[in-house]
C-alpha cells in the first residue's frame, strides 16, 4: 500500500504526462531538495488513462513558462493549511527565452555565445514553436532540448 502524507503548505503538480514526471523532478532539483518532495508515477486518471504527480512540501519558485512548454495539461494547486489555495492552469507560452536550445548547426545561436534562443509559438494546435533566427522546429512536450 502506498501512503503519502498530505501537505501542510507547498505545492501539487498535478496531470503530469505519463513519464515525464522524472524529468520535471530533477528540472525542479527537487532530487537535492531538503524538504520532503514525492515523485508519483503511472497515477490512474479518468481524463488521461495515466499520469505523474509530484508533491512538494514547500512553496518554491517554478517558471510556469517552462513547465507549460514540458506539458501544457499540467495543473499546479497551491496548498496552505493542508488545503488547496488555488489552482493554476497552465497553456503553451507564447514565447520562450533561453529554454530550449536551436539544434540547427547553421544558426546564428551555433556559433555566437551571447545570443539568446528564442522560440516562438506558431502553431498552437500541434505545439510547435519555430526559432526566431533560423526557423527551426520545436515541438513542445517531447521533452528535447531542455
């Protein structure tokens, strides 16, 4: 049997792809954290079949722009007083800086140090970004280039 203590204050980050929760776990460096953090893999769920779920027993910075680019589902509630707060809803960012690298050999970000890579949203539906220097394809949630 599997028994995970509810939260006092901290955070649930909730309908996690299936699989994809290592990755955020270890981009939130919550695998050094010293405050106690679960990794829940293969949840059931009704509306995705499965999912990951990771609870955090602390309140800590997350850039809402990267996770919503892992996974545009993922849903954060806040807790406080071991209840939940608030939730917040993620979506794909318009625009992401410095999060995902251009793999085009040829870009202009290849070869200069200093240059931001930025992505831009161009595609909603399917989740694709293109590079703004070169165009180069981005498709969110496969988890590549983070």
């Amino acid at each position: 049997m599997l028994n995970i203590d509810t939260i006092k204050n901290g955070l649930v980050v909730d309908h996690i792809r299936a699989g994809l929760g290592p990755q955020i776990f270890f981009w939130l460096g919550l695998n050094r954290a010293h405050y106690c953090a679960a990794l829940i893999m293969n949840v059931p769920s009704k509306r995705f079949g499965l999912k990951d779920i990771i609870k955090i027993d602390n309140i800590i910075g997350i850039d809402y722009s990267v996770l919503g680019l892992i996974d545009p589902n993922i849903t954060v509630n806040v807790v406080k007083n071991e209840t939940i707060a608030h939730k917040i809803r993620l979506s794909l960012p318009e625009r992401v800086e410095n999060v995902v690298r251009c793999k085009n050999p040829r870009c202009i970000t290849s070869s200069e140090t200093n240059i931001a890579h930025i992505f831009c949203l161009t595609d909603k539906k399917n989740a694709e970004y293109r590079c703004e220097y070169c165009d180069s394809l981005y498709r969110a949630g496969t988890g590549e280039g983070l």
